[in-house]
C-alpha cells in the first residue's frame, strides 16, 4: 500500500460522500455550479485538448514509433486480441453506450438546437452526426494517451503502473516520488472511484426499468439498491479471480450477448434504414470532424454546447485515468500502432455500428409518427433501451438479453474499475493485494447505494465532472511524457555512428 495515496483518496472519497449525502441540495447546487462554471469557462481549453489528444494518436499511428512494442521487442501479449478487445470495450465505452444510444439520438431530434428545426428529415440526420462525434474518435483519444504514456514508461522504463509515472519525463523521478506523484495518484483514484459509483447508481436504474417491465418489479431506490448490492457482489467476485479468470471471461461473454443483442435488432428493426443511417452518418461524422472538434460557441446564445459536447469531453476526460491504467495493464506486447488501432479506430467503429443500429432504431419510432413513446424516452432516458424492445418481436425474450447485457457490462466496470484503484493506491503494483481489492469493490458500491437513497447522485456526477479541469493538464503532461518517452525508445533503437575513418 502507498499509505499517502491510499488514505488521501480514502478520505476524499468519505468527504464527498458525506457531502453529497448528507447535504444533497447544497452538495447538488455547489456542484452543478462547479461543473457549469468549468465548462463555461474553460470550454475552449476541453476543445482544444481534446482535439490535440487525437491529432497525437493519429500522427503516432503513421510515424515510426508505431513499431515500438510494450515490453521490448520480445514481448508478448498476456491476453488475445479478441479478450484484450473485450476488455478494453467494456471499460471504456460499454456502460455508458448501453444507455445513451437510444436517448441521445432521439433527444436530438426532439428537442430544436441552434440554426436546426426540430423533428424534420434534417434534424435527424443531424441527431445522428452529433451522437457520432460525442462517442467517436476523440473521446478514445482521450484515454489512449495516458494510457499508452503509462504502458510505455512502466513497460518500457519499469516505472510504476500509476498515473504518477508521467512526471518522469517532464520533472523528473524525484518529483515522481514526491507530493506530486501522490496527488496525480490521488485525484485520479477520487475520479475513478466517483465516475463508477455513479455509473453503478444509473446502471440500476435501468435495470430496474428493465425487471419492472419484465418480472413487474416496482421501481424504486430499494430495488435499486439491492441490484447495486448484487452487481457488487459479483463485481467482488471476479476482482478477486483476477484478470485472467474474471475480468476476461465476463468482457468476453458479454461481448458475445451484446453482438447477440445488436444482431437481433438490426435484423428486427428497421434494416435498410439503418444501413442508410450507418453510411450517412458516418460520412457526415468525417466531413464535419475538423470543424466541430475546434469549434467553440463564444457568442452563447444558449447553453447547448455546454450541456452536451463539454459535458461529454468533461466526463471522457474525468474517467480517462481509469480507462488508460486498465488499458495499459493489459496491453504488454502489444506495438504503438496496434494499441492505437485496437483503442481508438476498432472501439470508433464498433461504437458507430452500436449506435447506428439502436439510435436509427430509436429514430425510426419517431419517424413514423409514434412521438408519445419518444417523449417517454427523452424525458425518461433509463427507459428507453426496453421501451424500442417492447416495439420489435420477441419483446420478453430481448429484454431479458438486454437486462443481463446491463448487468454485466456494470460489472466489468465495477470490476475494471475497482482494480484500477487497487493498482494505484498500492504504488502501481500490477498484481495487487486481494484484500484491497475488496475493499476499492465494496466501497463503490456502498458509495453508489449511499446516494441513491440521499438522491446525490447528480451531485456527485458534476463534481466528478469538474475534475476533468484538473485531470486535462494531467492529460497534456502526458502526451508531453509520451512524446519525450518514445523519443528516447527511439533514440535507444537507433545504431550510433562511429568515429570518423582516420584514413578518409
């Protein structure tokens, strides 16, 4: 245990809670202002970071360093493709994508944005575009690059498997070992523990609506807290069988259920419309990406792009020290261009296919002149996965697939997430203690619990948000790491010239 880390994040964790518990309307008002106030204010800086991030992965895929491997030359991958796939899925994107893919869209749609009409032909197109660019390619930029920074300078360097090792590079290993280091390790443990307790808390609302409508279950903060409690539980369980024997196998069967899922809506629902969305949107998503990655809506004629696009690039960014340790504890062996492919394009792709399929069938309901239903859903976003299945064939059968889809994909984030935090506060101890990892488990879900019977989960999910101010410098410190890392790789790699020929 790295007591400073460990006991400073504890801490903060127990003062937050307390806060948001306790307090729930002054801890909701002081947070919703705090994570209004950084949007606002620092709205440019997330645009500018966020597309920074991605033009880094994009000139590191296509530059030499792509060949450099995690772990030298000889190393080889811990895990397949597929699992090591599966894995880094369900981390980063799979809780999330599960209940906003039919939601987003459709609000979109619905609801006028500026210089756009709402419900027309356009506004759909448009809905669509918008969701690509929120869940695409810079929000995956965003984890890989500490990520990839971590994974280089503990592989590579030997350096712990801790969000401190990227003060090396820049300051040097003292300044790695001091205060510093203890406070990176600090608020991104704070951040990892926070994000997935929230996650846990809107996780079991949707599965609530899902057993409400499957086994009439009655909705309310005590289901929910027992499924919190269950998710926990199994959460436990395959954190403490490890990588290997938990983590992996649930990412694996759930990736299988989720394609299961997705193949059965798409071949359900509306096909050729969703194939037409696919093609459109993703055409759309290209053109349009260099112009609505920098842009910034300085005039503020209403507060859209704050509650949607930096709240995104804010929440990416508060959760992308979770995403990167776990990505780069299991990506040893893996070449700089294939974790840039396997983390940024594949994952984009994967999430453009997920979202074309429930968000155009999401769509279509509105589309064809059932807006009560799509009322329902933008008002009521946790229903709204189960309420498109109700209107497909084998409704029963799909909702009780999607429900386990639900569940597990919260447990490998309740797992993922939990190791995570182990890892850190242990001085990035790529195996660490079993007992510790109980302890980061439970305490998420009781965190998860604890506010959903205060109802301080927003609260708690706006001041989770406001430290992606903080964590977007820790972010550019590490692409300066990562740069300044692989030049040295590089450097390393390269033969040195010998002394001039004495006879020329």
């Amino acid at each position: 245990m790295k007591p400073p880390v460990f006991f400073g994040a504890a801490g903060l964790v127990i003062g937050f809670v307390v806060f948001g518990a306790g307090f729930t309307d002054t801890a909701a008002s002081a947070f919703e202002a705090a994570q209004a106030w950084t949007t606002r204010t620092f709205g440019w800086w997330y645009m500018l970071a966020a597309t920074g991030l991605l033009v880094l992965s994009v000139f590191l895929l296509f530059s030499p360093a792509r060949h450099v491997r995690l772990g030298g030359r000889d190393a080889t991958p811990d895990f397949s493709r597929l699992s090591w796939m599966a894995m880094l899925f369900a981390a980063g994107m799979g809780t999330g994508l599960v209940f906003w893919s039919v939601a987003e869209p459709l609000t979109h749609y619905m609801q006028a944005r500026p210089g756009l009409e709402s419900r027309t032909p356009q506004a759909a197109g448009e809905a669509m575009r918008l969701t690509f660019f929120h869940w695409g390619l810079n929000a995956w930029a965003i984890y890989i690059v500490l990520g990839l920074a971590i994974a280089l300078l503990h592989f590579n360097r030997g350096l712990p498997l801790a969000p401190r090792n990227i003060l090396e590079p820049v300051f040097g290993r003292a300044v790695m070992k001091g205060w510093a280091g203890h406070i990176v390790d600090i608020l991104c443990t704070v951040g990892t523990l926070l994000g997935v307790s929230t996650s846990l808390g809107l996780g079991a609302m949707q599965i609530n609506t899902g057993l409400e409508r499957f086994l009439g279950w009655p909705i309310s903060t005590t289901v929910q807290s027992l499924l919190v409690g269950v998710i926990t539980l199994l959460a436990t369980i395959s954190v403490v069988a490890g990588l290997s024997s938990g983590i992996r196998r649930l990412s694996r069967a759930n990736m299988i259920a989720a394609l299961g899922l997705m193949a059965f809506v798409f071949a359900a629902g509306p096909t050729g419309r969703i194939l037409e969305s696919l093609v459109t949107s993703s055409g759309l998503y290209i053109q349009s990406l260099p112009r609505s990655t920098l842009f910034v809506d300085f005039v503020r004629e209403n507060d859209w792009q704050a509650d949607w696009t930096l709240f995104y690039w804010g929440w990416w960014i508060s959760w992308a020290p979770f995403v990167a340790v776990f990505l780069a504890r299991i990506s040893r062996g893996r070449t700089v261009g294939e974790f840039i492919v396997g983390a940024l394009i594949v994952p984009s792709l994967a999430t453009f296919a997920w979202l074309a399929v429930f968000g155009t069938s999401g769509l279509d309901l509105a589309l064809s002149g059932d807006t009560e239903l799509a009322r329902r859903i933008v008002e009521e976003p946790a229903i709204a996965l189960h309420a498109l299945l109700e209107t497909l064939p084998l409704a029963p059968v799909s909702m009780a697939l999607a429900t386990g889809v639900i569940l597990i994909f919260f447990v490998t984030s309740s797992d993922s997430g939990s190791f995570v935090d182990d890892m850190v506060t242990s001085g990035g101890d790529p195996d660490p203690p079993r007992a510790q990892r109980v302890f980061w488990a439970v305490s998420e879900g009781a965190v998860a619990i604890t506010l959903l019977l205060a109802g301080g989960l927003s609260a708690i999910r706006n001041a989770s948000i406001a430290l992606g101010l903080p964590m977007s410098c820790i972010l550019v410190l590490a692409a300066i790491a990562l740069v300044r890392a692989l030049g040295r790789q590089e450097g390393a790699r390269r033969p040195r010239a010998g002394p001039p020929d004495a006879s020329s």
